[in-house]
C-alpha cells in the first residue's frame, strides 16, 4: 500500500512519529432533492469523493482549494459534524464514521473545531464565562488538569477558564462580557479558547483569519502555533490563503473538485508544485517585487469549478488543465500516486506529473501563459 | 508574512496587557440590555409603553378609579328611548343605555380587555410555540405533518375560524379566550419554527454539537432561547390585535355572556342605536380600543427594533 510506504517515509525522516488521524475512502455526497410534495433523489453532490491523508501527531497539515472544493465539507466530515457517505476516520485507534451517538459525544473532547466566523460560531446570549465553562460542564476537566486546578467542579472551572483566557491573551475582564462587546480579533481568540479548553488532541480550524482584518491574521495564526507548542496539538488548517497555510503547516494537501489532487510537504510544494492545478494556483499568488513579478511566466485557469454533482470524466482538472494531453486526461482517472522515483514523499494526481517535471510536457496553449515582460 | 513577530508570541502577560484597553468596566452588556438601553432612547417606544402601563394600571385599580360600582343601572329612570343623559357633574361622563356610569364601564372595560387579550395571546402562544418549537426541533417528516396541519389553519381567515370556535363553544366563559388563541396558534408555530430553523443553521449550534453537548441542550438552551426574539414581539403586536378580535367577537353577540360585565365591544353594540342622538356612546369605548391598540403596536414595534441585530449599535 502507498500510505504505508509513506509512513515509513515519514518514520525514518522524523524519528517515530504516530498517526494520530488517518482518513481512507472518505466521500461525503449531498442527495439533491425534487419534487413538490414527494422528495425524490435525483442526483448527488459529491462535495467529498475519496479522499485519503494521514496526519502524524503535533503536526499541522494545511488543505487549500478554492471555494466549493469540499475541503471545508471534509473538516466536517472528520469531527462528523456532517455525516460520511463513505470511508473510513480512524482516529487514535478508533473509527469516528462508525461511533454511536454517546461514545461519539465523549470523543469529541479530543477533536475540536475552530470557525471562520467567530461572531456567528459564539451564541450572542452567552457571557463569555458561561461561552468557555459550558464544555467542561458537559466534559469535565482532562485528567491532565485535574491535577493542576483540583476536583472541586465548579471552582475548578472557572480557574481553567481564567488560565485558558490568559493563555489566548485575553484579560480576565472579559468574562463578564458578550460576543458582540468585542473586535474580530479578540472573539476568533474567545473562539478558540473554547476549542482548547478541553485539552483535545485535534483542533481543525476552518478558514481561522479569513473573517479577520490583515493586521490581527498573523496575531493568530501566532498564537495557533504557541497553543501547538504549548499542548502538543495536531491541527488541519483549512484556508484559501496560500501564506496563511504555508507559514503554518507541515504538510499541504491541495482539493480539487472533492479530491486531493497533490499533497506534500509545506516548502517542497511552494518550491516545485507539480499538478497542473497546483502550479496554476501558485503562479496566481503576486510578488511583491515589481522586478520579479514582471519576470515570471504565469499560468491563466481558464473557467470555473465544473459542478461537483457532475464531475468530468476521466481527469476532474483536464477541463481547465494547461497541461492537458489527447485522450488519457478526459478518460483515465489518475489516481493520487506517490512520485518514488523523481520526487520522494509527495503524492500527486496527475498522468504525467513526472513529465511535467522533467519539462517534456508544456502548456499546450499559447493563449494560457502570460510571456514575462521583457 | 513578514509582519510575524515572534516576540509577541513568546509574552502572554505583555499581550493580555495590550488586549487589555477598551475593557474597563467589569460589567458586559446582554442582548436583553442592550436592547433596554435602546428602547429607552426611542420616543415611540416610550410613548406605547406609557399607554400600555396606563392601561394595565387601570384594569387592576379599576374598583379604586371609577366613581360607581359597574353595571348596577341605578339610574335606569333617566334613560328615555329618545334620550341618554349627557355629562353631568355627578357623571362626568354621562350614563350609558342602561342606566350606569359610562366612566365606570369604561374602567372596568379596561379589566376585560386585558384579561382576553393576555390569557387568549398566552394560549395562542403557548399552543404555537409547542407547534412551532416541535417541528422546529425535530425537522424532517415531523416538521412537514405539523407544518401542514398549521397550514390548513392558516388557510382559514382568522376572524372566521375565531366566530366558529367560539360558536361551537358556545356561551361558556373561556370560549371567547380560545377562540381568539385558535387564531393566533398558527401565526406563532410558523414564526417559531421558522426562527428555528434559521438558528439550526447558524455557526454557533454546529459548534455546540462539535462541543459534545446533547442534541437536547443545544435545543432547549441554544437554539429556543435565541429563536424567542421575534415571538416575543409578535406576542405583543397579537395582544392589540386581541382586544380588537374581543371588541369584534363581543359585537357579533358571541363575547362573554354576562352582561353585568362591562366591556368595551359589548358597549360598542349597544350604543348603536344611539349613534345619532348620543354619539359619546359609541365614540369612547371605540377610543379606547384604538389607543390601547396603538400602545400595544407601538411597544411591539419599537420591540422589534431593539431586538433587530441589525440595528446594533
């Protein structure tokens, strides 16, 4: 199997390192329902449509796509707050697709979720105070706190909750108020408080800074990473912003249409994209020198995302593809393949990543590169 | 990224000081509260719950206000086919068909009105709300058989599925109650459960069941209680709309059946012939369903404004 020769990969670079989520399978299809008084079926968007990763503990795997690619869907479907077609979520040993409603309910103490938008994630009603303390009244406080703030539940509490604000940089002040007393900064760090209040081992932060002004996003993004150092987190950080992703992840899965189309480490991809996507993607992130940007080649993605509920044969990409070639890319589905020979540890969906590599295979189209200016 | 700066990652203290600025008081403010602040500060919301105070305090202090004791028609003997007494210093204004001080029925009106218009919204409240919260709160099939069968009230008109309820029910004392409530009942299941459904969606619930928290929970104290805003409020709108629906049920004959009990339709009815020779008759109770009604919208409204997130300020 291919995910086993790259653990093994993984294991000699890093030391032994265990897999805290792997995903295999994973489709998540939406039924798209007609009909005026019977719903029928007559189609489904397959936001998700097999997808497999593999995360090793305390890192940070980034996945990028644009909009309407599934990823956010895929974020949900690993803390099953949106329910798998298919697959299999194997957290720490145990099958998350498969758990029944109360065990499912105790495990999600250890995956939490981060959202793009913390005013509408946080009840306008609640006080911050009973924001951060409602999770550890259903949970109770992690055995590793216990020790440190005693077993006396509801003084406990809130001296957890008192440490947790502190820790995200907020003053104890704060507890008293209201999601809408505060900026956007300040409540995405309220957001996140309550997801790591009860110690979880996976926080999936969905588009965490895209809600937030330029100046608070590196803020953070920056204290994402001190909590990762701090209490040994695994994160999947979900994003639209190629820096964002590159400053914080370890491992980068680029989507495609409900698929991973290339997945590889965060420098390594930014370096030498190798799917056609992927490359195009990256060609569209500007320079910010003038002298440069007007050096390079860029690569223009002709139309728009073909509809998930009816994904092009063949090739999902080979609609838009620069790079397309006859007949195999609109008939053979490449799948995801790690690339042992030229590029070690990187998987790829393509036919001819390879050849793309070695530059035996252009843009096939004049018209979709813009020359350097000279 | 080069705007990073490690150094702040590395102080929690010096950036729980910078935070820190703007959060002086102690105190935050609530959805409730805020809403408060901004209701004081409207001049017709002001002005509606002047009325409806003066209105509630002079239903519960009616034997303490009025002159007489109601409905005793002491004075029967200076009513004449052709003539009701005017305002007179002992009566200061006049007696009505049947022999009564008019200002004394008018307060003890006062009492009906609120006593209908509270008890009929509470039920038609309540009933909606039990209607609405469960299709709400379960969706899918249960929500369409629910949402159907209030569809089907709906499609009655509301004045009339009120006459033939209190029809059937004849002349009981609560019928003029239910009846007013069986009108209301759809309008706040739909409100509810559309609010609901509204809420199911927002961010913040998906956060409550990726917390772990019970599917009840999230319901009972996440979804319900922010869902409850615009129910509220029509809740206060329907109470106008009740003290007229009692006014027009009591003028078709199908309101409360004593007739020592003064209230303000009922005396509408009985001023009728009267129209042309002592119009005060029919002026005053009708006045005073008007302004209670016009307090009642105007609180709602202003209500609506103050709960609306969009004008937050």
């Amino acid at each position: 199997m291919a995910e086993h020769d790259r653990s093994a990969a993984l294991d000699s670079a890093a030391g032994p390192v265990r897999s805290l989520l792997s995903v295999r399978g994973l489709e998540v299809h939406f039924p798209i329902k007609q009909g005026l008084v019977f719903d029928r079926t007559v189609g489904h968007v397959r936001a998700v449509d097999g997808v497999d990763l593999e995360i090793p503990q305390g890192q940070t795997y980034g996945l990028v796509g644009e909009s309407g690619c599934g990823k956010s869907t895929l974020g949900r479907a690993v803390l099953r707050l949106e329910e798998p077609t298919a697959g299999e979520v194997i957290f720490d040993g145990e099958d998350i697709a498969k758990l029944k409603a109360e065990p499912l309910r105790k495990m999600r103490r250890r995956m939490q979720m981060v959202f793009q938008d913390p005013l509408a994630s946080l009840n306008p009603r609640q006080s911050v105070q009973s924001l951060l303390i409602e999770p550890l009244r259903v949970h109770g406080l992690a055995v590793a706190d216990r020790a440190q703030f005693g077993a006396d539940s509801s003084a406990s509490h809130l001296a957890k909750v008192v440490s947790m604000l502190e820790l995200v940089g907020l003053p104890r002040a704060a507890l008293a108020k209201y999601p809408h007393e505060f900026s956007g900064g300040q409540r995405q760090r309220i957001g996140i408080a309550r997801a790591m209040i009860l110690n979880p081992d996976l926080v999936i932060a969905d588009e965490p800074v895209s809600a937030l002004d330029v100046s608070v996003q590196a803020q953070v993004i920056n204290l994402l990473e001190r909590l990762q150092d701090l209490l040994g987190l695994t994160y999947i950080v979900i994003a639209h912003d190629l820096a964002v992703v590159r400053h914080i992840s370890d491992t980068i899965g680029v989507m495609y249409l409900g698929r991973l189309v290339e997945e590889a480490p965060s420098d390594a991809l930014y370096e030498r994209p190798l799917h056609p996507y992927t490359i195009a993607l990256m060609s569209a992130i500007p320079i910010p020198d003038p002298v440069v940007e007007d050096r390079r080649e860029r690569i223009l993605l002709k139309g728009d995302l073909p509809s998930p509920a009816n994904p092009p044969s063949g090739c999902r990409f080979h609609t838009r593809c620069p790079f397309r070639q006859p007949t195999r890319c609109d008939t053979d589905e490449p799948a995801l393949r790690e690339l042992t020979q030229v590029a070690p540890g990187r998987r790829v969906a393509c036919h001819y990543a390879e050849e793309i590599l070695s530059g035996e295979v252009r843009v096939r189209d004049a018209d979709l590169l813009i020359e350097p200016v000279r | 990224m080069t705007a990073l700066d490690p150094a702040q990652s590395a102080r929690p203290a010096s950036l729980s000081a910078l935070m820190g600025d703007g959060m002086s008081d102690e105190q935050g403010t609530s959805l409730w509260r805020g809403a408060f602040e901004r209701l004081s500060r409207n001049p017709a919301a002001i002005i509606g719950t002047l009325i409806v105070l003066a209105f509630v305090l002079v239903a519960i202090f009616a034997p303490l206000l009025a002159p007489y004791e109601p409905a005793k028609s002491q004075w029967i003997d200076q009513v004449t086919p052709s003539d009701v007494p005017g305002p007179s210093p002992g009566h200061p204004l006049g007696l009505d068909p049947f022999g009564s001080d008019l200002l004394t029925q008018l307060i003890y009106g006062a009492r009906q009105s609120l006593i209908i218009g509270v008890v009929s919204t509470a039920i038609g409240l309540l009933g909606g709300a039990l209607l609405g919260g469960v299709a709400g709160a379960f969706g899918g099939r249960v929500d369409t058989f629910v949402m159907r069968l209030v569809d089907i009230m709906l499609s009655i008109p509301s004045l009339l599925l009120a006459v033939s309820v209190a029809a059937v029910m004849g002349p009981r004392p609560g019928a003029i109650m239910i009846a007013i409530a069986a009108a209301q009942v759809p309008v706040f299941a739909r409100l509810l459960r559309g609010s609901m459904l509204a809420q199911r969606g927002q961010d913040y619930v998906l956060a409550s069941f990726s917390l772990g928290l019970r599917r009840r929970t999230v319901v009972m104290s996440h979804v319900v209680p922010n869902s409850l805003g615009p129910v509220i409020v029509q809740a206060t709108l329907t109470l106008a709309t009740a003290i007229i629906e009692v006014a027009a049920l009591s003028y078709l004959g199908l309101g409360a059946s004593d007739p020592a009990i003064a209230e303000w339709g009922r005396m509408l009815v009985k001023a009728q012939d009267r129209l042309q020779t002592d119009p005060q008759l029919m002026l005053l109770p009708g006045l005073c369903i008007a302004v209670t009604a016009l307090g009642f919208t105007l609180f709602g409204e202003a209500l609506r404004e103050a709960l609306d997130p969009k004008s937050r300020r």
